[in-house]
C-alpha cells in the first residue's frame, strides 16, 4: 500500500547557503506529500523536512553552510504511510566568492532588461516628442494661412476705399480751379463822365469812355 520511491531526485540552483531539490513520482500513485532527509556528510548536522497537503515535487533546502558536503534522501507521503527513502544524491554547497558570478550574471540579465526597458521609453518619448513637434507645425502653418488670409482681405478693403476718393477729388480740382479763376476774373465797371471835347478816359486803365462826337 506504500506509494514508490521518488525518482531523478537532482539538485539544482547551488548556493553558498542554499538549494533546490526536486523529483520526479511514478505515475497512477497517489501522493499527498514528501519527507526530505538532509545530513552533512561529516555527521555535524542533520535535518529532516515533511510536507502534506501538497503537489510540489521540488523543496528549496535553506540554512545551508558554505563550502560542504551534504547527502539528501526524499520519500513520498501516500494515503497509507511513506515510501522507501530515494537513493543518496551528494552535493557541495558553493563558496561565498562563487556567488559573485552567478550575482553578476544575474545583475548583467537586470541591467539588460534595465537598458531594454530605458530604450523603450526613449522611443516612446521620441515618438512623443515627434508627434508634438508635428502639431505645432501644422499650427504655425494654419495660423500663417490664416494671417495671409486676413492681409489680403485689408490689402484688398483699403484698395476699395481708396478709390472712390481718389475718383472725386480728381474732379474737384479742376472744378475748384475755373471756381476760383471765376473768382479772380477781373470785372468790367462802365464810368459814365461828363462830355467833353475829346476822348475821356476813366481812371481805370483797364476801361476806356466813350468818346464825344
């Protein structure tokens, strides 16, 4: 009645202080969970982990010392007792300067993703930028349109008024001068004299009196 043995018990995602076990159960079981055995292998220190009410077919091992060697065992957990321990995986923790690397590997994938992501919002503000650039552009050259507009509409009013002005008063001065050349014509004025023997002149020189017979 006993579930099997878990199988490809591995190891994975090594660290200084710790790591990631995972497996594998043997399909049409039924397996409600699982008991991790983990023991350093000079004896200083054992632990042992279970779970129930579970799915998961992986367990992160934490509190890890850097730089040993440690053997773990996995069970599985049924609705009628555990199975036999897996067999024995061996794994050595890493050193404290081994994380440097995979830490630099990481920050070099966040710097990428940071630069991809700056280099997004560098389009997208171009983008922006550009879209303003083009509206403002249509505005001036509606507002120029607009202004050519209303200049040649003055231009065109002031022709207008203009000419019936310039109609007028070009008669006017003619009409004002012989006015004024009437004005200043000069008038006859006829002096009648006392008859005397001879031709009798008036005193103004521009009139001359009759004459007696």
């Amino acid at each position: 009645d006993r579930p099997p043995s878990p199988v490809n018990v591995t190891v994975t995602q090594l660290k200084a202080n710790s790591a990631t076990v995972s497996w594998d159960v043997p399909e049409g079981d039924v397996v409600i969970g699982y008991a991790i055995l983990q023991q350093r292998q000079d004896g200083q220190m054992q632990r042992f982990i279970r779970e129930v009410n579970t799915t998961n077919r992986a367990c992160v091992l934490w509190d890890l010392a850097e730089d040993a060697d440690y053997i773990i065992q996995v069970q599985s957990i049924g609705l009628y007792g555990e199975s036999q321990a897996s067999k024995r995986v061996h794994f050595r923790t890493l050193k404290e300067t081994d994380r440097l690397p995979s830490n630099s590997s990481n920050q070099g994938d966040i710097t990428m993703e940071g630069l991809d992501k700056d280099r997004q919002l560098q389009t997208g503000e171009i983008i922006i930028i550009v879209a303003v650039l083009l509206m403002w552009a249509a505005v001036i050259a509606l507002f120029c349109r607009q202004y050519d507009i209303i200049k040649d509409n003055d231009s065109n009013n002031n022709k207008e008024k203009t000419k019936p002005s310039s109609e007028h008063s070009t008669p006017e001065r003619p009409s004002g001068g012989l006015l004024r050349s009437k004005k200043k014509s000069p008038s006859v004025n006829i002096i009648e004299v006392a008859p005397v023997r001879g031709c009798a002149w008036s005193r103004l020189p521009a009139v001359h009196a009759a004459c007696s017979p």
